[in-house]
C-alpha cells in the first residue's frame, strides 16, 4: 500500500510496484503451498484433541478443493491448497492469477484513494488523525459487542 501511494506522488513507477507485488505474493504463495503439502496434512491428522473434527474438515476441504480449486486459492491461505494435495500445475496457474488480482487490486487501490487519505491526514493534523482513528476503534468494539450479544450494564 505505501509503494502504491508513492507511486502516487511519483516517487515509485506504479506498473513496477505491481510487477513486484505479484512476483512476491506468487513465490509467498507457492512456499506457502509447499508447506502445506509437505507437513500440513501430517500436523492436523495426528491423533490429539478434537481429532476426529479435524480428519471430517479435511474430508470436507479435500471435496471442495476437488470441486473449485482454482476458485478457493482466491479465498483461502496457500498452505490449505497444499494441505489438499492441489496438483502443481493447478495450484501455480491459480496461484499466478489470485496474486495478480490482489496486486491490482492493492496497488492500485492504493495509487487512487491513498492519496485522499493522506491528504485528509495531514489536513486533520495530529490531533484530528488521532480524534477519527479513536472513532474507528470505539465504532469497530461497538459492532463486535452487538454481534456478540454483550450487552453494556
């Protein structure tokens, strides 16, 4: 996010920032799934607490990886396609694409609106940035008490 908003005040070339974006969440990406498939399996079929809960979600994992694997490498972590046993040309296809994506989406994102919000900012000054990042914290703990259920006394 900080390249691409350096890219913005034309301190970094934005198509470089999201050239090595992609290249480094392709290779994080693929050790990730390297991990998974060489230990992944291993650590959560070993007998312990909640064993059997553990060998059903993979039976669970191992069918929907089946079923949309180029998909769930989108939404999940690379070590799960590797813990799944996901076919290397499959993965590193799927992988290629999703850090694409994410690179698009992150770097750019960053080069338009990154700009906007440090200008806000600064126009905020110091006591103003911490005044809004208060306001964030107090609305974030109010939303995970409501859908918690806690109630305030």
């Amino acid at each position: 996010m900080t390249a691409g908003i350096l890219s913005a005040h034309h301190k970094l070339d934005i198509a470089s920032v999201v050239a090595v974006a992609w290249a480094g969440a392709t290779v994080g990406g693929t050790v990730g799934w390297l991990v998974g498939l060489r230990a992944g399996r291993a650590v959560l079929t070993k007998p312990g607490p909640l064993h059997r809960a553990r060998c059903a979600a993979l039976a669970r994992g191992d069918r929907f990886y089946e079923r949309f694997g180029p998909l769930a490498v989108f939404f999940t972590p690379s070590w799960v396609a590797g813990i799944h046993g996901m076919r290397p040309v499959r993965f590193i296809a799927s992988n290629a694409v999703a850090s694409l994506v994410w690179a698009l989406l992150i770097g750019i994102g960053a080069f338009y609106v990154g700009p906007s919000i440090t200008d806000l900012l600064a126009d905020l000054g110091l006591v103003g940035g911490i005044v809004v990042g208060a306001l964030v914290v107090a609305v974030v703990i109010g939303l995970v008490r409501h859908r918690s259920g806690v109630k305030r006394s």
